[in-house]
C-alpha cells in the first residue's frame, strides 16, 4: 500500500471523520439507498495545491498554469519540464517558438514566428503587482521520487496573490509571501 493510501486508511479508520462516514453509510445502506451510500462516500482530502504546497499561498501567476521554474527562475512546462515563453508556447534554446517536435514555428508566410519575452516568474507576479521581487528562502519535499524545492516570492507587501494577509514564510529582512514557485531537482528520494 503507497504511503498516501495508507494513512488516508489510517485516517478514515481512527478519525472522527472516519467514523461518521461509516455511519452514515450504513444508514443510508440500511434504508436501502445504494445509489445514495455510493454517492455518500468521504473523499480524500485534497490539501495540496501541488505536491509538497498546501493550500496556503496561491501560485505565482505563470503561462501554463501550475508553477514550475527552472535553476533560474524561468517558467517550465508543469508536465515535461519544457521552457515556455510569457506566451505560454514552448521555445528552444535560443527562446524561439517551437512545436512538439522541436521544430520552429512559422507563420503562413514560411517565416518563423517571433520570439516572446521569457521572464522569471517572481519577476513577473512582482511587475504586474508593483512590488521589487526577492527570492529569500525556500523548503524541500519528497515529490514524484525526487526532491522539489519550493519557493517563496517575496516583497515588501501586506496582501498575497490570493487577496489574503501576506504572511513572513521564508522571507527575510521584513518582507513577506506574495505567491509561491517549485523546481524540481534531479534528485532521488
């Protein structure tokens, strides 16, 4: 059994909330409503914003939803790692549009289409927010069998990206959580 199936098991089994859920399953079974018990069945809880982040401080605004950055604090594509541009499109090396071969994308004309900006992430949420963007600190987690580092993007600001109090997390020197980022390492766990 994997280690979130188990304690979920844990939980439903010794939990007050485990215990009510039975109940009430049986109930419901009991007075012959089957279609009823199945629907009455407790979730998980989906804490996670993304593996390794609670939902506490929303995400920093990034092209392609979710937001993974590379060594740099550029975006990635969430799913396969791929550098995107502010556009969200995926880019080569040198920053230009690409499709899912690799190859450049061009216009209806044969020319290639031109290159978007690529901006850091907390450089973007900082400039579109209008405060000076510092990556302070960060905490690791165990993520997909390898270690991620989770970041905070922080400034001299009093509310989050979620329209919340900001709060210190990681930040130094007086400034505060505006919206978070992750990398993942190479690393096994």
């Amino acid at each position: 059994m994997a280690e979130g199936q188990l304690s979920a098991a844990v939980v439903d089994a010794t939990s007050r909330r485990g215990f009510l859920a039975r109940v009430g399953r049986l109930l419901v079974a009991v007075s012959g409503g089957g279609v009823i018990a199945a629907a009455t069945r407790v979730p998980s809880a989906d804490a996670f914003h993304f593996c390794g982040h609670l939902y506490t401080t929303g995400s920093c605004p990034h092209p392609t939803g979710l937001p993974r950055i590379d060594a740099h604090g550029f975006p990635l594509r969430a799913a396969d790692g791929m550098p995107v541009d502010d556009l969200g499109r995926p880019v080569d090396a040198q920053g230009r549009p690409v499709d899912a071969n690799g190859r450049l994308l061009v216009a209806p004309n044969g020319e290639p289409i031109p290159a978007a900006p690529r901006t850091r992430v907390c450089d973007a949420a900082a400039a579109t927010n209008g405060f000076a963007p510092h990556i302070d600190g960060a905490w690791y987690r165990c993520c997909n069998g390898h270690i991620r580092k989770l970041v905070d993007c922080c400034g001299s600001v009093t509310t989050r990206v979620n329209g919340d109090a900001a709060l210190p997390g990681y930040c130094y020197s007086g400034r505060r959580v505006f919206c978070v980022v992750y990398y993942d390492t190479k690393v096994p766990c």
